[in-house]
C-alpha cells in the first residue's frame, strides 16, 4: 500500500494533463488516449485509474509470491457502464479486498471467505 500512496487516480491526455477533474475533457478524451499502462509506465506516470492500479498491484505481489486475484465488475447500465477491477490476496486462509483507487473503500479488508467479500464488494 506504500507504493500505491504515490499514485493519484486518472489517466493524463496527451499533454499529461491529469483528466480527472473534468468531466466533459474526460469523456472527450478518455477513448482518444487512454491505454493500460504496464507496472513500470504506472510508477513513472503516478497517475492510473483501477485498470492500471490493479495491473501494478498484481505485479507487486507477484514479485512477492503473494497469491492474488484481480476482478473486473462492471453495472450493466443502458447508457453508462460503470466498472471497477480490484485484487484479492488469500493469505492463512483468509481473504482481503486490497483496494487503492475507489477512494470511499480505500485500504485492505479481511473477509473468511471468498464470497463474503466479493458480496461485500458488490
């Protein structure tokens, strides 16, 4: 969670303007510029939305030889598709939701089972 500290949610335009402080530059935007940054582009960039946290986080436990799980969830909305990815870790039988970038559940929460946080996360 230290490393993730250093990185802010959003993804930079062209320029390397943070988008996400506006809306309208955001949706204009997003499809123009956005990729999935690798580990190593996240760290120099600090600025990725939960795609690209998740891929850096993935790659820290993996180097750790930490078993890990990454979602993707998504609402199913008629004109919107709102959507999030998070890791899970499983560590003495037990599972946490490793969460950075949705700010309201920021941190790391301790579930015994499987379904109970992935309930908890939906």
């Amino acid at each position: 969670m230290n490393i993730m500290e250093g990185i802010q949610y959003g993804f930079k335009d062209k320029m390397g303007n943070n988008l996400i402080d506006d809306e309208n530059e955001w949706n204009n935007e997003f499809n123009n510029f956005y990729y999935l940054q690798s580990a190593s582009e996240l760290l120099k960039s600090k600025c990725g939305i939960c795609w690209d946290q998740v891929e850096l986080e993935r790659y820290l436990f993996n180097q750790n030889n930490i078993k890990c799980k990454t979602y993707f969830i998504f609402l199913d909305g008629k004109d919107y598709l709102p959507s999030h990815t998070f890791l899970v870790y499983i560590c003495n039988n037990k599972y946490y939701w490793f969460e950075h970038s949705w700010t309201e559940y920021k941190g790391i929460h301790k579930y015994n089972s499987e379904i109970d946080l992935l309930n908890d996360v939906k």
